[in-house]
C-alpha cells in the first residue's frame, strides 16, 4: 500500500497520529482511487484524500466520494441485531438472532420445502460476497430463489452483449483509451450526473478534435456541449438506432470487410433497416431528420469511435434489443478490437460488473456460468464439494421474485446489501410482499426502507471495514482494502453468510477464515468459464494497478481490450442486431396523457439510504421533485416551486415542480432517491424484458394535475 503512496507526488498528506489506507470508492462503477484518513487514536474515519496517479480517474473525486468516508462511523449505523417484537426492533445478542432465523427457516422448509427461502443480493458488495450469495443460497440454503438488485440495473445490458458478441463485459476497451477516440455516440447516459469523474476523458478527447453525440430526452449538461442533440422520445431507441444502421448502409460507412470476416446476419440485418429511413424514424421518436442525417454522417466519418450507453436505453422492457442495436452500430463501423474504439455500458453500482459475473444471478454460476448446462454444474458443484443433482435448478428474477411470494412459494427472504422497498418498480406491491412474508431477515448496516419491513436485522459492515475485489465499468479487478475494524457488533457479509450456514448444518461447505480464503476458492470456480478470473491474484493487482478479465492464467497479461481476434460465440463471429422497433409497454393516453422518466442526481446514490444521511449531499438536494417544460407546465398553470400530483396506472405521488427547457415538453422527470411516500417507484411500470427481466423503469404513462 506504501508503493501507492509513494507514487503520488503529493506533499503533507501524513498527518500526525493519523494513518492514510489505499482503497476504492464505494459508489459507482468508476472506483475512483482514494486514500482514507484513519485517526489512530479514536479509531474512527476521519477523512478522504484523492489518489491521483489511479490510472481511471487521476485524482478525480465527486460530491458522493469525498463524503463516503461520513457514512462509516455515522451515528445512525445499525450496530447490535435487532429483532421485530410487537412491531418494535429489540436490541438482541448474535445468538438469540441466529437462534431465530434457525428455527423459522427450519420450520418454513420442513413445511413448505428448500425452496420457501430465497436470497436477494447485491452488487456493491465484492466479488468474495457477490460469489458467496449465490453458494450460500444454492448449498447452505438449498433453494433455487436468488437474485439480486443488478438486475434492475446491467441486466440489459449483459443480455445484449451475450447476444452480440457472445461474451458480457461492459467495455471493450480501457477508458483510459478514451481520449484518443475521435466519436462518442453516447445514448441514455447522464455522465454529469451518474458518473461525474467520466467526464474528464470525454473533454481530453474533445480537447484533441473528438465530435460527440448525445441521444437523451432531456439537454443534460454533456448534450448541451455535443456536436447532436438526439432530444428522443423515451422508449423509441430501437427506432433511433436502427435508423443509425439504415443511415450507415446507405451512405457507404460500412467496413465491409470487417463486417464479412467477422460478423453474421448482415443480409438479414440490412433487409430490416430499409423501413428506418430517416423520414419514419422521425415520427417515431420525434428527432428531426436533419439530426438523424447529420448524427450518422459523423459517426460514420470518425476513424475511431465509441458507441457509450446506461440505463437509460436498458431499463426498458425492450433493453436487450436496444443494446443489441447499439452494439450493431459499432460492429458495422469495425470497431470493436480496435484501439480507443468500440463499444461500453456505464455500470451504476460499484460492482455491476463482477457482481453479475459469478452466481448472485438466478440461472448463472461463477465465471458466467449457466445452471442450464450439464457441465457447468459439473464443475461448480466440484469446486463447491457437493453432487451435481443437489445443484437447485435456475430460480427467478428479481422483482418476480415477489411475484413467488405473492402465490404462496417464497415464505421467508433474506436481503442483504440492497433496499428493493426503494428500487423496486411499482413498489406498493413490493411492500404488500414484504408484508405477507412469513420471515424477512434484512443484513445492513443503515436502517433502510427494506429493513422496516423485517423481523431480523443483521447489522453488516460498510465497505471500509472489509477487504476483498471489485471489477470496474471497465472489467480491470482491483482491491478493495480494511480501513478499520467493524464496529459495534457488526459483522461481514460473508461472516453472516458462514453463520447462518453453520445453523442450517451446513458449515462445513463454508469453513473461510479471512477474505483471502474465499478469493482462492473464487478463483478456482471461475477458471475456464467466459469470466475467468484464475490468472488475478491479490498480488498482480497491487503490482499492476488492476488487472483485466479474461486472465486464465498467472503468466496471462489480462485482457484490456476484448475481441481482437474473435467474438466468444461458436463460429466466432458476431451478431448484428435483426431487431424491430417496438412501442414500449405503456404509452400515452387519454387518462394519461405524456410520459414520466426517472434517473439518478449527482448528489445521490441509488435508494439513498447512504447518500440521505449525509448532511451536504441533503443540503444540496433534499427532496425529489418534477421536472416540467414550461410550455407543459403553462398547461396546467403550474409554477416553479408549485406542487403536482402524479399519476400513473399504478399510483399518485406529489412533488415540487421544477421548471426547465432542458427537457422534451412531452415528458416530465423525477429522481429515484427517496422512499416510502417520495418514492418515484410507487408510479413506475413493473413491465419485464422478455429476456433481462429487467423492469421498464424509464418509460410510462403518467397524469399532470396541480395541487
């Protein structure tokens, strides 16, 4: 860790009785490099130092980052159990908590079979915990129901990129390439707002002549300073894109040679964007044809390119073909295994991309795995230590999850690491579930909107308690290191997990000492599947500042950019997108009559139950509220500051208006923060990705009415 320090460059950042640690954000994908400051005396965090030589982000950190380091020792930290008497949480010991979940989970399966329990992680947890969910719920549990809350963020984008190119990781190239791209076509991705520490390498690349496109329903800050503004209707995106497609074919932008050597369908691909001509792509996502022409004029032209996109192109119910589409662009242009060029998906939570990669997913095993297939099993359950026949079967997604409880099949869920009560879609029907569970046991360390709902609460570690690996937007793995030790009473992810396995009998599969044990072990589980990470010791990533996935071997230099030579799909090639547009699952209407969108603001972090405990991240923005264009607002008379009621099929909600021509004014937008009665979710459309399952968070039918 000195090594690190060492490198810097940077004058009286020791301070007296004070200790400097070398770790990781814990927020979004980027990971920036940070030091945390420890007070040696007190024992508690103190303080955040930026690390500049971090070769992502070089010393970048945003309002979120610099202020993590206040959650750690907060005064609201859940440190003892807690168990539900008569509607009030009782302080409890370990024992009579693990007492508790022994009996009731014994009981529920004794009656209702293994399957009555379900598991429901998260991803900005390690990779150590991510990968122990999915074998704590499968051999200490045997039960078939896990998933986790990735799924209402990167599953669209991992069923896309399964689908293309045969392998899911969500950049094809370092970012630390980017600013010699010459193109960014940049669709659904706030970066200003999600992922403020991106930017500086979208600006070095501008700074060198790079042109950038920006497709988005809103004038964020980034499409205020791109070359297109593609103002779309939300939920047209398959439209936009395969109109990029008829464009590109059209004009002659196609690297045909590229395209037959290493790419299927491009016959059947081309028969299906003849209908998006730029004129009939217009009417249906309502951006001029002039942009439409000039959008695919530049990225055709550009030498090397970047085709970026979030959530706000996946969080559809038809996100895989979106990403599907998109992914196309960049296969026509012959991009993809090329320097500073290809193609990247913005991962949201700190470890969307590893936490999706080994088990926590309802039909996946480590190394990307499928449960689907004989042998995958074969070789998990070997590493596991159990029979291939005790493997449970693929389970279900996560907001079907409730469907499950609503029919009676899961009676007793045990969340960790996530707050589905926040960000779940159509969240009143979360909430009944969580009512008519049997047993709800909630591991955190904040008393979130989830946790109130439980009968024990486990109280968990933050991130600077606990060491352990992540994977970047990028897919470099890099560490994650102890900063303290936990306080209270709490215990690790990992540590609840091995706990509980022991009263269930099943201890023995769970016999880890310290992190470094289960990595091992996590090693072997991953070698030869599609996310193999056997070559990544702890080791290579001090050395080398992370290294990159696929790495097989210890002697493997790790894979910055993926698929120089060929796509992981069987005859090696990729596959373009032959995918229809599609209206999203709810339109406008009569009764309903324009259309709400959600995202995330700078100053907050998924549910918030982090974020709204920090003082200047609240003081900054304290509340929700409503975007509205004044030519929508005038219709109703509204003001700024004024309140509205919302309303869609599902749910009302009111907030303040905030007035802005930055915004289509068909739409209105509203951030997904808050809970209970400020939570946008109550209004959002439970709507499934036939194939990511993933729920359409960013299109639906809403009402306007002032109060």
């Amino acid at each position: 860790m000195t090594q690190f320090l060492a490198k810097e460059g940077v004058k009286n950042l020791h301070r007296e009785g004070e200790k400097l640690i070398t770790t990781h954000c814990c927020y979004c994908g980027m990971q920036c490099g940070m030091h945390i400051r420890l007070n040696e005396k007190t024992g508690k965090v103190v303080g955040v130092e930026p690390r500049y030589d971090w070769p992502v982000t070089l010393g970048k950190m945003c309002p979120k980052g610099v202020t993590a380091y206040q959650t750690v020792d907060h005064d609201e930290r859940i440190t003892t159990p807690l168990i539900k008497k008569n509607g009030q949480f009782v302080r409890a010991s370990w024992n009579e908590a693990l007492d508790l979940i022994e009996k009731n989970f014994k009981e529920l399966q004794a009656k209702h079979g293994k399957d009555a329990l379900s598991v429901y992680g998260g991803v900005s947890m390690t990779n150590e915990k991510c990968y122990l969910v999915g074998k704590y719920a499968r051999v200490a549990l045997g039960t078939r129901f896990v998933d986790y809350n990735g799924r209402f963020c990167m599953s669209s984008a991992a069923g896309g990129f399964m689908k293309t190119l045969g392998t899911d990781r969500g950049s094809t190239l370092p970012w630390t390439e980017l600013e010699h791209t010459d193109c960014f076509f940049i669709s659904g991705w706030n970066a200003a707002e999600c992922h403020p520490t991106s930017i500086q390498w979208l600006w070095k690349a501008r700074d060198k002549g790079a042109k950038m496109i920006v497709v988005d329903p809103r004038e964020t800050q980034i499409a205020r300073l791109a070359d297109v503004h593609l103002d779309i209707k939300s939920g047209s995106d398959s439209a936009l894109a395969n109109c990029m497609l008829h464009i590109l074919v059209r004009d002659g932008y196609v690297d045909e040679e590229y395209v037959n050597e290493r790419c299927n369908n491009f016959e059947e691909m081309k028969e299906m964007v003849k209908l998006f001509t730029p004129e009939y792509t217009s009417k249906i996502t309502g951006v001029t044809v002039e942009k439409l022409e000039k959008a695919a004029r530049i990225y055709g032209q550009s030498p090397r390119s970047v085709v970026m996109f979030c959530r706000g192109i996946e969080q559809q119910s038809k996100g895989v073909d979106n990403v599907c589409i998109y992914t196309s662009m960049a296969l026509l242009r012959g991009q993809i295994g090329k320097f500073a060029s290809g193609v990247a998906t913005v991962t949201g939570q700190g470890n969307g991309q590893g936490g999706r990669e080994h088990g926590q997913k309802a039909d996946a095993l480590p190394g990307y795995r499928k449960i689907a297939d004989p042998e995958h099993v074969k070789y998990v359950a070997g590493v596991w230590g159990i029979k291939p026949e005790e493997m449970p079967k693929a389970g279900v997604s996560a907001y079907e999850m409730f469907d499950e409880i609503q029919q009676g099949n899961i009676r007793a869920m045990h969340v960790m690491c996530s707050n589905p009560a926040v960000s779940a879609p159509n969240t009143e029907y979360v909430w009944d579930s969580f009512r008519k569970l049997d047993f709800l046991v909630v591991s955190d360390f904040f008393m979130s909107e989830t946790a109130e709902f439980a009968d024990v609460i486990l109280p968990a570690t933050t991130w600077a308690e606990d060491e352990g690996t992540t994977t970047n937007l990028e897919g470099r793995v890099i560490r994650i290191r102890k900063v303290k030790d936990p306080i209270g009473e709490s215990k690790t992810d990992w540590q609840i997990m091995k706990a509980i396995a022991e009263r269930m009998g099943r201890g023995n599969f769970f016999p880890y000492e310290n992190v470094p044990q289960i990595y091992e072990e996590f090693r072997i589980a991953t070698k030869g599947g599609k996310a193999d990470y056997y070559g990544i010791t702890y080791d290579r990533i001090d050395k080398e500042d992370g290294v990159f996935w696929p790495c097989p071997s210890e002697d493997h230099p790790g894979t910055p950019t993926m698929f120089k030579e060929k796509f992981d799909t069987p005859n090696g090639k990729a596959n373009l997108a032959v995918v229809d547009w599609q209206a999203p699952a709810e339109i406008p209407t009569a009764n309903y009559p324009h259309t709400l969108t959600t995202g995330r603001v700078v100053f907050h972090y998924l549910s918030g139950t982090q974020t709204r405990r920090v003082k200047f991240l609240m003081e900054q923005c304290p509340l929700p509220y409503a975007e509205l264009h004044p030519e929508l607002a005038s219709q109703y008379n509204l003001a700024n500051g004024d309140k509205v009621k919302l309303t869609t099929p599902r749910s009302s909600m009111v907030v303040d208006v905030r007035l802005t021509k930055a915004i289509r004014n068909d739409h209105v937008f509203v951030p997904y923060h808050w809970g209970k009665e400020l939570s946008i979710n109550q209004l959002t459309n439970p709507a499934l990705d036939p194939t990511s399952r993933m729920p359409e968070f960013k299109v639906c039918a809403v009402k306007i009415e002032k109060v």
